[in-house]
C-alpha cells in the first residue's frame, strides 16, 4: 500500500479561520479557575461527608477533574493557554505539580510526540509493536503492555516507554537540550517538594486519609489518561508509517476524533485530537470550531468515531497488539496472527464499520 496523497500543512491552516488559533487569557484562566474551585469543592465535600458511600463516587469526580487539569497544564504546555510565556510556565506548574507531573519534563517529551506521531520508530508514547520486537518481550512486559497499560503513566515519567531510555525528572535523558537543563530541574525540585508535602500528610493524618483524598482520585486521573491518549492514536485502521513514507501532516492525520459524552466539557475538548495535531496553537475551547472547518476541507482523511468509548476500547484492547517488520504503511493486527502472512497495507478493521466517519 502506497502512503495516502495529503494537503499541505498550510492548505489544511486555511480551511480554519484566523480566530481560531487566537487564545484568550481570560478564558484560559476561567478554565484553569473552574478546576481548581472544583477539586477544591469535591475535597471539601468529601471531608464534610466523610462516608465509605459517598468516597467511590468522590474519587471518580475528583480523579476526572484531576484529568481535566491536567489538560489546561497540557495547553500551556503548547502555549494555547496564552501567547505569554511566564504565565504558560505558571499555571503549567500550577496544573501540574498538584498531580505529580512534572511540568516542563512531560511538555519537552510531549513536545517529541507532536514531532513524530505516526512514526513507528520515533513517536514517544503508544507507537506499535514489531513482531519482532513482541516475540523478544519477556512475559512481565507483556503483561504491562497489552494488559496493565492504563496504570503505567508513572512508570513512563520514571522510565518512558519501551524502547526508549531517560526519564523526565533528569537533565540528562536525551528528551532534553542542554538549554532546557534548568527548566528540567525546575519541574523536578517543584514535583519533589509537592510529593513531600503528601508524604508529610499521610505521616501526620495517616495512609488511609490520603489514599481517601489523594490516592484513590490519583489512580483515576492516571486511568483516564492512559486510556483517551491510548485510543488518540490506537485503531485497527489507523495507519503508522516508516521512513520516507512518514510525513508530518500524514503523520498527524493518524489519530481519531472521539466524543466522551457529559464528560466531554469537563475534558476540555481533548477527544477533538486531530485539529490539535496538525495546530498545537489552537486553545481547547476552540478546537470544535476549528474541526468544523477542517473535516469537509479534509474529506475521507479525517477521522471520527462515534462508537462508544468502551467499545472502541475493547476493540483496540483486543485487535491492536503489533504490525509487521517491513512496509512503508502498516496497521495493528491482533498478536495471534504473529507468523501469518499479512498484508501490512491494509488494515484489519474498518474504523467505518464502528460508526467512523
């Protein structure tokens, strides 16, 4: 299979208006405001009730609204929060410190996956398994990849990704130029001092009150990260590229647009992924818009699913395990088919047959 023929990044960029990528300071700080009130609030409430009934429910609210502040840290990051670079690197920190990221580690890593999403040997998070790479996995690290992969976010801060060496709290990991050493250390001195401050409250409160208003919502925030930048990327006909049939709007054509329903406000847009891809400077409250503009002038080249997020989870949970060695355009297939002959151009599920468009 030949790589699809793509637009121009800039024939895409004038299909959306100007307006578009233009951020408003206020309304990022609404955003950002909104959050914190809110975790505020669900802590407080939490506090106040102090019921075993009442503490599930708490931690799904609390770890969604970690998620939805990890995202306002994840625009300053691309600096869509604002076009002020002091106050991006403020409420970055502010966004992400609180829920154990260290800022600017994380945004230079994020950064190298804008870079090079779609490639099967550069991209830096949830890029595919060669058959040759599977049949060399021991099983304990197959196991964390295909089984307990929506719980290793902290593992990745610490370690990244198979494959990949360094780690995001050390200047010296080779995610990081030598200019961006004390952005690095920043981050790391500022994530030390916060999870202190957390060791210091489960000594004085102990370890169930803060697994109660902590933990528990930590381990939520890390599930629905793991699990909307899995299926961002992750479908069985999704294609990943190599060498020179890689290019950068090809590249980041390769992701799916998903609705996650009531949740959808509250996560800030982040499903609408494809427009964020292609134009990192477009605000989250602006990326429907923008996609409204884009998807006609795209066609068949953008994708949209409306199957439901548990499905397409299941789907790509069973179906998505490894792509071929060789080839210029590859498509996840199931592990079982390890050994068979494939056709690695062409995918093993239709992504229209699941409600895409």
């Amino acid at each position: 299979m030949q790589p699809p023929v793509v637009p121009s990044i800039s024939q895409i960029r004038a299909s959306i208006p100007n307006h578009c990528f233009q951020p408003s300071v206020w309304k990022s700080l609404f955003y950002f405001f909104f959050d914190i009130s809110t975790i505020a609030g669900l802590a407080s409430l939490a506090l106040y009730l102090d019921s075993w009934y009442f503490y599930p429910v708490y931690w799904f609210l609390q770890g969604t609204m970690f998620w939805a502040l990890f995202v306002v840290g994840h625009d300053c990051g691309h600096g869509s929060f604002s076009h002020i670079k002091w106050l991006n690197n403020l409420i970055g920190h502010l966004s992400h410190t609180p829920i154990l990221v260290p800022y600017h580690g994380w945004r230079i890593s994020h950064r190298t996956h804008h870079q090079h999403t779609g490639d099967v040997d550069k991209d830096e998070t949830w890029y595919p398994v060669t058959e040759t790479q599977y049949s060399h996995m021991t099983l304990s690290i197959r196991i964390l990849r295909y089984y307990v992969f929506l719980f290793l976010f902290p593992l990745y801060l610490f370690r990244r990704s198979p494959g990949r060496d360094g780690s995001h709290f050390l200047p010296g990991s080779d995610l990081f130029r030598p200019s961006e050493k004390w952005d690095v250390l920043t981050s790391t001195l500022l994530w030390g001092i916060f999870f202190a401050g957390l060791c210091v409250v489960g000594w004085k409160f102990g370890i169930v009150f803060l697994a109660k208003f902590y933990i528990a919502p930590y381990f939520v925030f890390v599930v629905w990260l793991d699990l909307v930048t899995f299926l961002h990327h992750t479908a069985p006909d999704v294609p990943w590229y190599r060498g020179e049939a890689w290019n950068f709007v090809r590249g980041n054509l390769s992701s799916v647009d998903r609705s996650y329903g009531i949740f959808e406000w509250f996560h800030h847009n982040i499903g609408t992924h494809m427009v964020h891809h292609l134009f990192i400077g477009i605000p989250h409250y602006k990326l429907r818009e923008a996609t409204s503009h884009m998807a006609p002038f795209l066609g068949d080249l953008y994708r949209k699913s409306d199957e439901s997020i548990f499905r397409a989870f299941w789907r790509a949970f069973r179906s998505c395990h490894i792509v071929s060695d060789e080839g210029p355009v590859v498509f996840y297939r199931p592990a079982a088919t390890l050994g068979q002959e494939s056709d690695s151009g062409k995918p093993s599920a239709s992504l229209k047959e699941a409600g895409a468009r």
